[in-house]
C-alpha cells in the first residue's frame, strides 16, 4: 500500500515509541494502545519525595508545607531578631515583614502585636514606627491603640512634627469621642515638647464638647501651661473648676468609692444566701436534714 512520505515518517517515528496497533485509514495515522512505561527496579529506585497534586516536581513545595511544624513562638523571636539585625531602611523592613506574613493563611495582628511590645522594651522606636506603619498600609491595625502606640513611638523618636501631623489627620478631627487616654497622652507630648499654645487649643477644643478630664495630672499640666503664657487667670479658672481631682473626697472619688461598697455588700449577701457554712453556722439543726 502506498504511503505518503509524511505518513511513512510518522510511522517509524511511533515505531521508535513503542506504539503498536498503528493502523492508516484514508491517509490518516491512529494509535490504539502505547506500550506501558517498564515498571521500575525497586531494588536500584530510591524513594521519591510523596508530593499532593498540582506540583509533581520536588523543587516545588506547597505554602501550607512551609513553617507548619514551627511553633507562633519561635515565628515570633525569628522576626523580631531580623528585624533588630537588619538596617534602618524601609525597603528591608517592609520586604522582612511581606515575606515573613506571606505564609500566614490569616493577618497575624497578635503576634505582631507581641512583637512590638518586644521592640518597646528594647527601646527600638524607629522599628516601632516601622512596623506599625506597615501594617497601616496593609489596612490592618486601624485601632486606637496602635494610633496611640504610633504617636508615642514617634516622641520617643523625636519625631514630634510627624507625631502632631498624625493626630490632626487620624484622631484630632473627632474630639467629641477620643477616649481621653489619647488625649491625655497628646497633651503629656506637647507639654514634654514645650508646644504650650497646642497643648491649650487641644485641652479647649475638649472642653468644647464638655469633656470631663478624670486624671489631676491633666489640669496640672494645663494649669503649667497658662503660667508660663502668662495667662494666670486661665490658670486660676482652670484649677477652680476642676479641684474636686485634687481631693481624696472629690466627685468622682467619692462616686467610684460608693459603688464599690455597694457591689461588695451586695456580694456578701449573695454569698450568705448561697454558702451552705453560713446556713449551718446559722441553723444548726439542719445538718439532720443534711446527712439524712
């Protein structure tokens, strides 16, 4: 049977394969069945490396694969010694921290929460203002915690400028609800700074929303800060109006004191009611009825 060239060079090309059953139909090739691969010499194999699919070769290893054995704690210490290793640029920070979170199915905002305490206690503010800043840009951390830890890292950084300009973009527009931890701690910053006419215009834009500071070392600051303006009558007002924090029996002493007696009378009746000790000390007989 005549046979184009083309045809004739395939069919030695699928002789060379091993394929048998090569059958031509109307100037067409088919295959019906290949030869199966010889099985291999479990003698000479060495053992293959057991891989789930898609990823048939060894080079290639699932994420889920890497650091699933390895402990959140000594995730934590490895990343907190890289980042005390490593030099003050951004690029080797942010690339540190991607690749340390790439492998994380969830955004681990506890243990980088860990971490920056960790950097506190180390006095690595510049690290500090890093990190967190990282994870502002990744959307995470957007809590007025890390706001505070933020702008508390950048004083200690002597970053002060950078400080004033995050709390009037981020915190300073909504005075009316800052808790007054922030506030107290803007006020401690500018006073720290000598930003004395800051430190009036924050303590009065509260006082525009009738906000009630709870801590006296507050109005003592503020009380400092109009004597040295020179503005001794702001400073009289001030103390007159808040000195009930100056005294043990002020307001709000006095109101914190009360309700703690009230709770802890409360819990004694509760406790003589339920204690079966009490109700034998009171009531003797009814041990009868008890043992019975």
């Amino acid at each position: 049977m005549w046979r184009s060239p083309r045809i004739s060079y395939l069919v030695g090309r699928l002789s060379k394969l091993k394929v048998s059953n090569v059958e031509v139909k109307h100037g067409r090739c088919c295959y019906s069945l290949m030869s199966p691969p010889p099985p291999p010499d479990l003698t000479t194999s060495k053992p293959q490396t057991k891989l789930h699919p898609p990823y048939h070769n060894a080079g290639e290893i699932p994420k889920n694969y890497i650091g699933e054995n390895v402990s959140r704690k000594d995730k934590n210490k490895y990343l907190l010694t890289t980042l005390l290793d490593l030099n003050d640029s951004k690029e080797a920070i942010y690339g540190a921290l991607d690749a340390w979170v790439a492998w994380e199915k969830n955004f681990p905002i506890a243990s980088l929460k860990t971490i920056l305490n960790a950097l506190e206690k180390e006095q690595q503010w510049h690290r500090v203002v890093q990190v967190i800043k990282w994870m502002l840009s990744k959307g995470q951390g957007t809590t007025m915690g890390t706001y505070g830890q933020l702008i508390r890292a950048l004083d200690m950084d002597h970053r002060v400028g950078e400080a004033q300009k995050f709390w009037e973009m981020k915190i300073g527009t909504d005075l009316h609800s800052v808790p007054w931890q922030l506030c107290h701690l803007m006020i401690s910053v500018y006073y720290r700074n000598n930003m004395l006419e800051d430190l009036i215009g924050l303590f009065k834009g509260l006082e525009a929303f009738d906000r009630k500071p709870r801590d006296k070392s507050i109005i003592q600051k503020v009380a400092n800060a109009y004597e040295m303006l020179g503005v001794v009558k702001e400073k009289e007002r001030v103390l007159e109006k808040y000195s009930y924090l100056f005294t043990k029996e002020g307001p709000t002493n006095k109101n914190r004191t009360n309700s703690r007696e009230v709770k802890k009378k409360g819990q004694q009746e509760e406790s003589r009611k339920v204690s079966p000790l009490n109700f034998l000390k009171k009531e003797p007989e009814a041990v009868y009825f008890l043992t019975a």
